[in-house]
C-alpha cells in the first residue's frame, strides 16, 4: 500500500501528503514516478540494459534533462561502487552488483521515499555498510525516508525506528 500498488481495504494512504485512494492507474504510476523509489529483492532490472541505461531509465521517465542525468548517473553508481562497471550489461554483473545498480536506480531521482526489500541481502559486509551510509546521508541530506524489510542486524542496528512483525502484527516492544 506505501508502494500505491494496492489499496487498503479502510483508512487512508498518504505519501508526502498526497492521499493515495482513489487514484486513477495514471495518477497512481505519476505519483511512484515521482515520490517513491523501489528496492526490489528480485532486482527487476532491464536485463538488455547496462547498469548506466537501468538507472537512466527511470530519469528519463522523469524528465531529466541530459547534462543533469549524466551527472547524476555518474555519482549514484560511484557511490554504490559501480563506477568501474558502468557500461556493462546487468547480465554480465553478480547478484551483489545487481543489487547496487537496483538501489541506484531507487535512489537516483531523489525521491521523497525509498521502499526496499532486503537492500543488502545479497552484498559483503563491507559494501552493505557502506550502502547503509548511503542511505542515511540521503535521509539527512535530502530527508529521504527509508523504509526496509531486512533480516540483516546492521541494517536494523542502525534504523532510527524498528518495527518488528509476527504474523502480520506488529510485535511488542516494537519503537
């Protein structure tokens, strides 16, 4: 429901203040565009794209000028440490790399929220705290909001808020 890709069966959804119910599938699309940045644990890449073309996609989408995506590009995939690889094709790339141009492509069009699925599941412990550090400079930075599944304790050792769920609930002694 955070994602505007289902409705809540009562209440209401808001995403930086815009409710989310009754949107057309237009609205709904315009408005991931603009605000929401997706983490998928499958990556869903563009598997005939390079790492550069996966994250210039989706600002291309948004209409960012040429000059602006060039630069952008370049400095999202230097800081998940992909700069080495950026004109190579996703299939050619490891499951860790994958993972980077993925949270790249969240991440590069500023957007007001970033939902991720197990966003360092699939990277060495050097390389997810440094994505960790990634993500909390944006929040400071930009006030990006995160929010993340994740079993791994780095991540939720370093969250401002953890909210555990058993069953669908949320557990006790949850912050």
């Amino acid at each position: 429901m955070m994602g505007v890709l289902d409705v809540p069966t009562y209440g209401t959804v808001r995403i930086d203040g815009h409710p989310t119910d009754g949107l057309s599938r237009t609205a709904a699309a315009l408005l991931r565009r603009d605000l929401i940045g997706f983490v998928f644990q499958s990556f869903n890449l563009i598997q005939v794209l390079t790492a550069w073309e996966n994250v210039e996609y989706g600002l291309i989408l948004k209409g960012m000028p040429t000059g602006r995506r060039t630069s952008v590009i370049r400095d999202i995939l230097g800081a998940v440490g992909l700069g080495d690889k950026m004109r190579t094709r996703v299939t050619r790339l490891s499951g860790g790399e994958q993972q980077r141009v993925a949270i790249a492509r969240a991440v590069a069009g500023s957007p007001k929220v970033v939902l991720a699925d197990e966003p360092t599941a699939n990277l060495d412990t050097k390389t997810g705290l440094a994505i960790i550090e990634l993500f909390r400079t944006m929040n400071r930075e930009r006030g990006t909001t995160f929010i993340f599944s994740s079993h791994d304790p780095r991540m939720t050792g370093l969250a401002h808020r953890t909210v555990t769920l058993i069953d669908g609930r949320r557990a006790p002694g949850s912050t």
